[in-house]
C-alpha cells in the first residue's frame, strides 16, 4: 500500500510518528496497561446501572448486556484503530507529485535532494499502522488531491514577488561600482537635463518618461546624445582598457584600465553593470518572470528586475477595490487622513510583509510536525478514552481536517496570486508596464496584502471551526499553526521594524 506525502517533512515525519507510535503501543502491550480500558468499561457500565434506581427490572441482565456491547466496541477500536497491521517505510512511502504533474512544474523527489542523507539515519527503519489508520491516511490524501486538482494552475506572483524583494547583491565590489555610477553618470547628466530644461513635448506628462528618469539605467539618458555618451567614469576600469582617443587628458595607469563612457560602462555585453547586475538574479526566478510577463519583451522584464535592484520604488496608482474608506465629495482632512493611514499602511508592510513570507515558509513545517503529533497521540488517547467509538471518530476526523488544511494552503495561495495577475497581468485594466513594480501598489493593494497574508492562517482556523457544525468538537487542533509560527513571523518582522524605526 502505498502512503503519500505532500513536502519533504511530512515524508521524513510521517515514519517518525509511526514509529514513535508503534514503541508507545509496544510499551503499553507488555506492561499489560492495554486491558485497563477494559476494567474501566466493566465498572463504569455497573456503577451507571446501578444508579439508575430500583425499578429497571434484572440490574444483572443490563449491566452484562451493556458491559457486553461496549467490551464488543473495545474490541473493534482496538482491532481497528490501535494494533499496527499495515507496513510503513520509505519504501511505501512516495512523495506526491501529482500538482506538479498538473501544473508541468518540476519538483525533485526527496531522495535527489539533500534530504536523502537525513533519510538514511533512520538507518532502515520501517513501522506499522493499523489498518483503520491506513485508510484514512489514503482516503484523506485522495480528497485533499482531488481538491486541490480542481484549482487551475497559477504563476505564483506573490512569491515571485518575495523572490525579487529577497534578491540583493551579494557582490560588495559591485555594489561600489553602483555608487560609483550613480556618482560619475546618472548624477551629472540628469542635473544636465535640468539645466538645459529642453523641449519634451508630450513626452514631459508622460508618467512612463518620467519613470524612465528616475533609475541609473534610464533609456532617454542612454540613449539621447549629450548625456551617457559624454560623461564618464572618473575612476579607470580595468574591463575597459585605455584608449588614446577615447581617454584623451586622463592618466594611464599600470593596470591598463580605461574610462568608459557612461553608455560603455552600463550597456556593454558581459561586461556593463546592466549585464552583471542581471547575473544577480538567479536564472529560475528570471525564467519564471518572463514566463509570465509574456506582453513585454525580455530587455524590458530585465530592466524591470535590474531597476528592482538598484532602486526599488512604487510606479502604480489608481483604486482597484470598492471599500467603505473615505467620504462621498471628502474634504482635504479626508484626503489627510487617507494619507496619514497610507503612510501608516507603508510603514507597516515593512515589517509585515518579511514577517508573512517567513510565515508561508514555516507554515508547511508547523503541520508536519502537527500530523506527526497527532499520530504519536493516538494510542495514548485510545486508552484515556477508554476505547470509547465516538472518541476514536473524532479522533479521525481530526486527522482528515489536518491532512485536508493542505488544500487550504493551496487555495490562499492561488487566490493570492489570481488577485494580483487579474489586477495586474497581461489585459488587466491596471496593467503596470513594469511587472516588478506592477506587484507593488498603493494604500488599498497595500492593505490586500494584509488581508491575503492572513488567509493562510485564517482559512485553516475556519476548516477546523467549520467542523463544529458536524458536532465534531475538534478544539483547538490547529492552535499550534498560529502559535508554531509566531516567533518565525516575529524574526521576519525584525529587519523591516528596524528600518521603520529609522523612517520614523
């Protein structure tokens, strides 16, 4: 029988609990505590019995028929639900794949990353699961599948987003020859445009233009004579070697290194900042970026990620979402309190988006240990409960609703993601020609970002809540998820207080 897994760390756990599971019921088979639940239901039933007053006829007949049944049940919960049957290893254990079938996504099986190392440690271990266990672990994750089947496939924008915030460059030397450009060339030649306040025509209103001079990498300066074509660098370069006519009046240095032009030393193959600065970002985030910009050709979606880089900043305006902030014909305080609370809301995403990215990342992790804890408990609770049917029905529908929580994941995260492609992709009515700065928008996209972060705690919370609708009294099953992943959200969150602190 073959058991599956979502993520790695439920396919290492899973083993884990069982076996975990199987000592624990080992140890209370040979201490002889198994047979207590029993004792319980004898005298439990005969006290009930004997309770009930003097007028039920043959208290003996009732008590033993009673006794009898539920000793019956003992039996078939124990049979079922306690004693290991069927056979679990990493050899039936397989990892799903049937998302990334669906989807033509690659994802490596467990055994060709570095986890297989850690499998090995287990050295061949293997446990058993009883038979009702078993079926539900199958049934539960044939469901959850066939669930999150029905969810189209989607770029995830959101994380593609993450990935282009979390991208930064490592190289300190170059980080230096950005400081130095901006110093030598966009500095001196975007003074020079204003100074020489030439006829732009249209051009001037154009909000595109106007995005276009505000980075290092401008197109107009690049291209315009009289501006990256003049100004130089006032350092040699060594990728540039001296050249007479071109570095006419400069000093030659022993290391053979020329001043490029401004246009050279941003724009030249292999060589230019724009090239090196586009090595920064790896090659799959780049593959998944023009996969999806497919409206803008691949110089455009690179410039959009170099630009992201070297000076990231906010190029989207205009309401998307019908809310209930402001007034009918506002005064200027309510357009000063829509400020004030965007500047809150900006201020705030500083902190919270770090925080709700490594939330994602940590929520997977919480539920597997979640799942390998319910399935350690079962015995125990089995025994507490006397081996009461109703007991271990919960305890099943419990195990479903854990199991299930992963389709919840999926669809926050492709709601998520459909929101910002349907405001923001290809035909969209706010479509930002920019698809780095298109994910990042104004006051009320910024407060949508709070509200989908939460989601991925929020739905799985009402799963379990919904279940009481059943009469199924899960209690907090998933307390754990919000309280696993607090402190993750809290380191995550440090980075942004600390710049926030500074803004303030």
């Amino acid at each position: 029988m073959t058991l599956y897994t979502n993520d790695y760390l439920e396919y290492y756990l899973t083993l884990v609990g069982w076996i975990i599971n199987n000592g624990i019921w080992d140890m209370i088979s040979d201490t002889g505590l198994f047979a207590l639940p029993f004792c319980i239901i004898v005298i439990r039933e005969w006290l009930k019995v004997r309770g009930e007053g003097a007028d039920e006829g043959n208290k003996g007949v009732l008590s033993l028929a009673r006794i009898e049944t539920n000793i019956y049940v003992g039996y078939v919960v124990v049979a079922f639900f306690a004693v290991p049957a069927v056979n679990v290893s990493f050899d039936t254990l397989a990892f799903d794949q049937s998302r990334a079938q669906q989807c033509q996504y690659n994802l490596p099986k467990p055994a060709d990353t570095g986890w297989n190392t850690t499998f090995s440690s287990l050295a061949g271990k293997s446990a058993q699961m009883p038979m009702w266990w078993a079926f539900m672990h199958a049934l539960s994750k044939g469901l959850t599948s066939g669930a999150v089947a029905a969810i189209p496939c989607g770029t995830d924008l959101r994380q593609m987003r993450m990935d282009v915030n979390n991208t930064k460059i490592n190289n300190p030397l170059l980080a230096q020859e950005i400081g130095d450009f901006t110093h030598d060339c966009y500095g001196p030649s975007r003074a020079r445009l204003f100074m020489r306040q030439p006829d732009m025509g249209t051009k001037a209103n154009d909000p595109q233009f106007l995005q276009d001079l505000s980075w290092i990498g401008s197109h107009f300066l690049l291209n315009t004579s009289g501006y990256y074509d003049t100004d130089y660098s006032k350092t040699p370069r060594t990728s540039w070697p001296y050249n007479a006519s071109r570095d006419v009046g400069l000093p030659q240095v022993s290391g053979g290194g020329g001043y490029p032009t401004c246009k050279q030393w941003w724009s030249d193959s292999g060589v230019g900042l724009r090239d090196r600065i586009k090595d920064q970002v790896s090659p799959d985030l780049m593959t998944k970026m023009l996969g999806w910009a497919k409206w803008l050709s691949q110089d455009e979606v690179t410039d959009s990620l170099v630009r992201q880089l070297v000076s990231p900043s906010n190029q989207v305006k205009g309401d998307v979402y019908t809310d209930y902030g402001g007034q009918i014909n506002g005064t200027v305080w309510n357009g000063a309190a829509r400020a004030a609370g965007t500047l809150g809301v900006a201020l705030g995403s500083m902190a919270y988006f770090p925080a709700m990215d490594m939330v994602r990342q940590a929520l997977p992790m919480v539920m597997a240990f979640l799942k390998m804890a319910m399935v350690i408990c079962i015995p125990l609770v089995l025994i507490v409960g006397a081996y009461q049917l109703k007991v271990a029905m919960t305890m099943t529908v419990v195990f479903f609703a854990l199991i299930f929580v992963d389709f919840w994941f999926q669809l926050a995260r492709w709601v998520d993601t459909t929101i910002l492609d349907a405001l923001y992709g290809a035909g969209s009515p706010h479509l930002s020609f920019d698809p780095v700065m298109g994910l990042n928008a104004t006051t009320q996209d910024a407060i949508l970002n709070f509200v989908m972060g939460s989601m991925f705690i929020i739905l799985p919370l009402f799963w379990i809540g919904a279940l009481g609708w059943a009469g199924i009294s899960a209690g907090n099953a998933l307390e754990g998820l919000s309280r696993g992943t607090n402190s993750v959200e809290k380191a995550g969150a440090e980075g942004g207080e600390f710049a926030k602190s500074k803004i303030k």
